[in-house]
C-alpha cells in the first residue's frame, strides 16, 4: 500500500518538472524544473531497487534470508545523476553568458530575438 | 577481433583528451581516429561475421557488430574525415578538435550498443560534445539554439530513463531483446527518447533550427552523422523485437512525408537541407534491416551538401538565382543532388532501390510520393544558374573533403550491383522527371511561407506528452 502512494508522489514530481519546464517564462526556472523532473526520475529507480527490500546489498553469512534492495539500479542510477548534473552546470553557463544582453532571460524574447 | 574492437572505441576518448594538450598535432591524430575508424568498419563489413562482446556478469550489458553497425561506422568515420578536412586551414582551437573526437567516438559507441543504458550514457555523451560544438562560436544567437537543443534532448531522455527502469524491472536485464517482455508504457517512453534525439516525424522539429543556425562543418556533422544515433537504436530494436518492426515503419513513413512536405516549400538553404535530414530518416526507418546503407549515402550526400551551401554567397534560393553561383559548386551540388534523388551511377540510387524492395506494400505509394518531393526539392539547387567567377579562390581543403565524399558515393555503389535493372533505371527516372516537371511548373513560383510556430521551444516540450499518448496507443492496438 504504502508503496503505490510513494510511486504516485514520485510520478506528480515528475509531472509537475515536466509541466514547470513548460509553463515557467524565466530560463532560469525552466532549468530548476527540468532538475525538479530528473530528481523524480532518480527517486523512482530508486523505489524500483527497494521492491524486494531495504537492506543494503551486503551479504552476510551468519544471516540467511534477509529482503536486499537491488543494487542494479541504484548503480546505473549514479551514472544519470552525474550526467545530469553536468548538464546543468553547462547549461546554467550557457544562461549566464546569455543574460549580459538579454538580463530578464525571459524565453519567449530570446527566442523572437534569435529566430531568422 | 575483441581486442581491437575494446581499443577501436576507447581510443577517441583518450586521443580526445589528449590532443588538448598537443596544440600542433590535434588535427593529424584527429584524422587518424576517423581513418582507424573507417578502416575498422571495411574490416567489419568485409568477414561479414556478426558477434557480441558482454560485460561479465552483465545485466544485459552488451555490444553488438554486425552489417548494420558497419555502415553507420563507415559513414561516421568519412564524415567526420571530410569535417576535419574542411577545417584543416580555418584555425579552429584544439577545444574544437577535442569536442569533436570525443562526439566522433561516442558516435560510434551508440552504433555498437544492445543494451539501453550504454546507449543512455553514448547518448547524453553526444548532446554535451553536440552543445559545446554548437555554441563554439559564443555568439547568443548560437548559445540560444544550443541550450534549446540540450533542454529538447535531456528531457526526452528523462522519459527514456524511466522506460529503462521498466525493462529491467520486467526482465531483470537492459537488453533490447527485454523490450518484448516489458509492459506497454516502456516501450512507449523509450521509443520517445530516441525518437526525439534522432529526429524523427514531430518530435524532430526542433531539428531545422538546430543544424540550420549551427556553422557550416558543425552542420554537416550534425545532419550527417550524429541524428543518426537515435535513429539506429529503433532499426535495431525493430529488428530484434518484431513486434516493434511496424511501428518503426509507420514512423519512417510519417517523417518521410513530413519532412518532404516541409522542404519543398522551404526558401533558405540550410533549413531546407535540415528538413530534408527529417525525411531521409524516414527512409533508413522504412525499411530497418537495410537502413544501414541508405544511411551511409545520405550521410556522404548530407556532408557534402551542408559544407557546400555554407560556401555559398547568401542562403536564400531567391537571392541565389538572381546573383548565380560558381560552377565549381555547382558540379557538387548536382552530383550529390543527383546521388540523394537517385539518379543511376552514384551511390543514392542503389541505396534507394534496395530500401524499396525491403519495404512492405502499405508503405510505396508514401514513400515514392516521398522520392518524388525529394527530387522537387532538390531541383532548387540543381536549376541555380551558373557563372564562371575567376576571381574566386577555393581552398584545396574544401575540394579534399568534398573529393572524399563524393568518391564515397562512387565506391560504394558497387555494394549493390543487382540494382541495375532496366525497369528500376526506368522508374527512377520516371520519379525524378515528375519532381523536376512539377517544380518548374508549380514550386517554382509559389511563394508559401509555412508557419513556424511548431517549432516554439515550449511546444516542442509540449508535443512531447503527445507523442507520448500517440505511442501508448499505437503500442497498445
């Protein structure tokens, strides 16, 4: 039970990143949304490592038979937080540069200014 | 072979990073990767025998070689090849040349990968090198189009990581082949990660902007190599999981006439070649199991295109025919044009002909409409008038690049000699005297300008959850 309402929150987060990135005007919080989206991402590969247990994949001999998370996902995770870390570095770079001439860095005027 | 393959794909990463370090020599060992690049692709197209390397203890993690990731290669290392020609001389920094052999191998990690979180991580590789390359010139106008470019391609992939989670729960493996036991919903969301980052039907209108406002040899790059790496995940995929085949058919079907329709009443040079990438997807699509090839001559033909439109005096057809062009780029442009409308003799007809055998019936009568929007288009550059220009100094790199591309069309029509048959030769030019005659009696003079309002950033995130709904279905019926 418990479990469905905690994939449900980790869904609205997604959706509420994936709408954020449309519907906010500024750059800068359309980045903050597409994050809040891959914190949801992260969040849920998570849950899916933790369906069959929570304990930490550390196998013990004197212990049989404890509920191990998995550690698959967890490990490929690390790879995409990482990656997406990057990502927003580079980007918010990007925005710094561009806020010199366009110091609102209000999307819809960048895109007319840049359009031919 | 195992050896040489794991040293074939980790040495642009390290020649990569290295070269940053040896300004003098960048552009000779940059060379050299594309050359061990091409070489490593004959080599595998010549023994012809498929294998795969899997991690130990893999989790499906897997590469896979075959004459379909031997194409792909062989046309990423002559593309890039012409690139680094054409830059030979215009005093590029060593950070271009570092961004752009370590795109040039993440290239080619995605041509070799079976498994979804490899291709996850050679994907994100390219959007990163992609951006620094777009924006190399800092100018806002291109830090603009590369930051909409990231955005469009990381959120697509955001979609494509919760398809991945999906799989694996299902089969405990991120194989392809687990996409067959993986509920509905993640084939949907996998499919629209890759369908956007190759650029294919709605989710690629973000693509003219892109590779039309990037500068010339980026462009090039671009449309002839790097949309190419989300679109061999789906051939793959269709050709491993068969009941994903039709839907990937029906995509190259619908992107074919899209981008078709869009080209053929495009004004601007580099959009209406970026346009023309979009429906040339469609055709390495329609027909998975041979898309290997047509993506090869599409990517000579695109390359050699992009470097020469950059070439010319303005980018505006209007304006090119009331100034004329030189007729040195003209004789290119007609060879690669005649190549992509399938003309006999150059590499695009065999490519075409073979693409239309492996096609099913559902699929000809919207994919000759397609050939024929091709040849109208492209009608555009070979009716330019011409003058002789002395004046006009050509620099021995560009003819280097352009020489290499060309003769690849050349060569590699003897890949498919079975294509010579008096009723095919007939039919293309059937096909390509209906473009032409259509385009001097009636797209000569029209003068529609199509809206762009499709390709505002926030729809583009917004077709995204269409696309999505549209593919739930589709995966559903």
């Amino acid at each position: 039970m418990s479990m469905s309402i905690l994939e449900a929150c980790v869904f609205a987060v997604i959706f509420i990143g994936f709408f954020g990135i449309i519907f906010k005007k500024n750059l800068i919080m359309k980045i903050l949304a597409m994050d809040v989206m891959s914190t949801g991402v992260i969040a849920y590969y998570i849950l899916v490592a933790a369906r069959g247990g929570i304990f930490a994949p550390i196998v013990d001999a004197e212990q049989e038979a404890i509920a191990y998370a998995d550690p698959v996902p967890q490990a490929v995770i690390l790879t995409a937080i990482v990656i997406g870390f990057s990502i927003q570095a580079l980007m918010l770079v990007g925005v710094m540069k561009l806020s010199r001439d366009n110091p609102t860095l209000e999307t819809s005027e960048i895109e007319k200014s840049h359009t031919p | 072979m195992d050896d040489i393959t794991i040293i074939w794909i980790l040495l642009p990463f390290v020649v990569g990073f290295s070269i940053y370090l040896l300004p003098r020599w960048n552009r000779y060992f940059a060379l050299a990767i594309a050359g061990l690049s091409v070489a490593y692709s004959i080599g595998l197209l010549w023994s012809l025998e498929p294998f795969t390397l899997e991690l130990l203890d893999s989790f499906g993690v897997t590469l896979m070689f075959d004459e379909l990731s031997g194409y792909f290669i062989l046309m990423n290392g002559l593309v890039t090849g012409a690139v680094l020609l054409y830059c030979f001389d215009k005093q590029k920094s060593p950070f271009f040349y570092t961004q752009l052999v370590i795109l040039h191998g993440a290239v080619n990690a995605t041509f070799c990968c079976a498994d979804l979180i490899s291709l996850y991580v050679a994907l994100e590789c390219i959007g990163i090198a992609a951006f620094l390359l777009i924006t190399y010139s800092r100018s806002d106008r291109s830090l603009w189009v590369g930051l909409r470019y990231l955005f469009i391609s990381n959120t697509a992939m955001l979609f494509y990581l919760i398809g991945a989670v999906l799989v694996y729960q299902a089969s405990y493996s991120f194989a392809f082949s687990g996409l067959a036991v993986a509920p509905k919903e993640a084939i949907a969301l996998i499919f629209l990660g890759l369908l956007t980052k190759g650029g294919i039907f709605v989710s690629g209108l973000w693509l003219p902007l892109t590779h039309g406002e990037s500068e010339t040899p980026v462009s090039a790059l671009l449309s002839g190599v790097v949309v190419k790496a989300g679109v061999f995940p789906l051939a793959r995929c269709a050709l491993l999981v068969p009941e994903l085949d039709p839907i990937v058919r029906l995509f190259g079907v619908g992107t074919a006439l899209l981008g078709v329709g869009y080209a053929v009443f495009e004004k601007d040079t580099k959009r209406m070649l970026a346009f023309h990438t979009v429906s040339q997807l469609g055709f390495v699509l329609a027909a998975p199991a041979v898309g290997g090839f047509y993506a090869l001559t599409h990517g000579l033909v695109k390359g050699a295109l992009f470097l020469t439109a950059g070439q010319l005096s303005s980018r505006n057809f209007k304006i090119l025919r009331e100034q004329s062009i030189p007729r040195a780029y003209w004789w290119v442009l007609v060879l690669a044009c005649a190549s992509i409308s399938g003309l006999p003799f150059l590499a695009g007809y065999s490519s075409k002909i073979l693409t239309m055998k492996n096609i099913l019936p559902w699929q000809s009568f919207a994919l000759n409409v397609a050939a024929v929007g091709t040849a109208i288009s492209f009608a555009k550059f070979i009716f330019l008038p011409t003058k002789t220009d002395p004046s006009l100094k050509i620099s021995p790199n560009f003819y280097g690049a352009v020489v290499l591309l060309l003769g690849g069309l050349f060569v590699t029509n003897s890949f498919y000699l079975e294509a010579y048959q008096p009723s095919n030769i007939l039919k293309a030019l059937v096909t390509i005297g209906i473009g032409w005659l259509a385009y001097g009696l009636i797209f000569q003079r029209i003068t529609v300008k199509l809206p762009r309002v499709v390709e505002q950033f926030e729809h583009l995130v917004g077709v995204m959850s269409l696309v999505l709904t549209g593919l739930f279905w589709l995966v559903l019926a």
